[in-house]
C-alpha cells in the first residue's frame, strides 16, 4: 500500500478495527475511509454497493462484525448467524465489484472444532463439531473465510483472511453479559 492509497476499515470502531485504524495512521497513511453503522449498513447490499461506487477504496480491512460472549451467541443465534453472513457477502462482494486490490477478512479462532488438537492448525477447519454455544457466529465466520477463498479461486482477487484468537483491548465490549470472559472479568 501507498502512504496515499484509500483504505476503507469496516468496523472501525470496535477493537480491532480501531486497531487498525490507529496502526495505519502511526504508519502515516491519511486516506483512511470509515462510516458508523448510522451512516452505512453493512446488512444493506444497496447501501453498500452504494458507498463503494462512491468511495472506491483501493484496500478493505473487514473487521466489522456482530459479536458477542457466550450468552450473547448463545441467545442470539438466528441474528449472530443473519447479520455477520449479511455483512460479509455485502462487502466482499461490493469489493470484488469495485476492482479493491487487496482485502483483509477476519475471521475468528472459534471456526475450529470444539476438539480440534492442540496447537491449532489450518487444516484442521471442517473437521469436526464446532463448539456448539457460538456454532451461529463461526459458520458465519467460515462463510466469510470460503468467501474470499471463492473470489480469489475463481476472479484472482487477493483476499485472505486472518484469525486473530483471544483478543481484548480498547475498544472492547465490557458488558457484564454479553462480553467475552476476560473484558467481563476486567469489569468486575
């Protein structure tokens, strides 16, 4: 990526996407493309295709996501399941679309099945049983990952995705209830 070069970060706001935003600027990139979900939803193909015609980013980190702890996942399974497939195929379609150079999907450790062997690998995805308490999240989470595996298999685009695991930080959800385990514990 150029120092100019426009880079649009989905979820901007939360941990990661934050992260991200703050690691590109300490890097001296300045063309940096963010919306709020008040401004764009990403469940909204229109909207979407919309705002990547307009905008024309050259590069998407894909960070954005309807997350959750356990009971939230648990809970809320048909919309953790609905709105994180929605978000995905809107954008990495719209990016494909839109000619994006590079995109960066992230995925999430709990892709892998519930008894996979320790240390995790990548082959080990699809081979057995997902935890069945985020089971919603992560098949959202795969499709994403096939996803771009499809795009860059069948159009050439270089999307890949990537699986940060255990994260917490600024930016993070600390609600009692519908946080993961340690922003939970932080807050306690």
């Amino acid at each position: 990526m150029q120092k100019k070069s426009k880079i649009y970060v989905a979820g901007h706001r939360g941990m990661v996407g934050s992260a991200i935003v703050r690691k590109l600027e300490a890097a001296g990139y300045a063309n940096i493309v963010t919306r709020s979900s008040s401004g764009l939803d990403l469940r909204e193909q229109a909207a979407v295709r919309a705002f990547f015609s307009e905008e024309r980013p050259e590069y998407v980190f894909l960070a954005a996501a309807k997350v959750g702890g356990i009971i939230a996942n648990n809970t809320y399974r048909a919309d953790f399941l609905y709105e994180n497939l929605m978000i995905e195929v809107n954008l990495i379609h719209a990016a494909y679309e839109a000619g994006v150079r590079k995109l960066m999907f992230l995925g999430s450790s709990c892709i892998y099945p519930k008894l996979a062997p320790q240390p995790l690998k990548e082959e080990y995805l699809l081979t057995g049983e997902l935890e069945p308490t985020n089971e919603p999240y992560a098949v959202a989470k795969i499709a994403g990952i096939k996803l771009c595996e499809a795009y860059r298999d069948q159009y050439g685009c270089d999307f890949v995705s990537v699986m940060p695991t255990n994260l917490y930080g600024y930016n993070d959800n600390y609600h009692p209830q519908n946080s993961h385990v340690l922003p939970a514990l932080l807050r306690r």
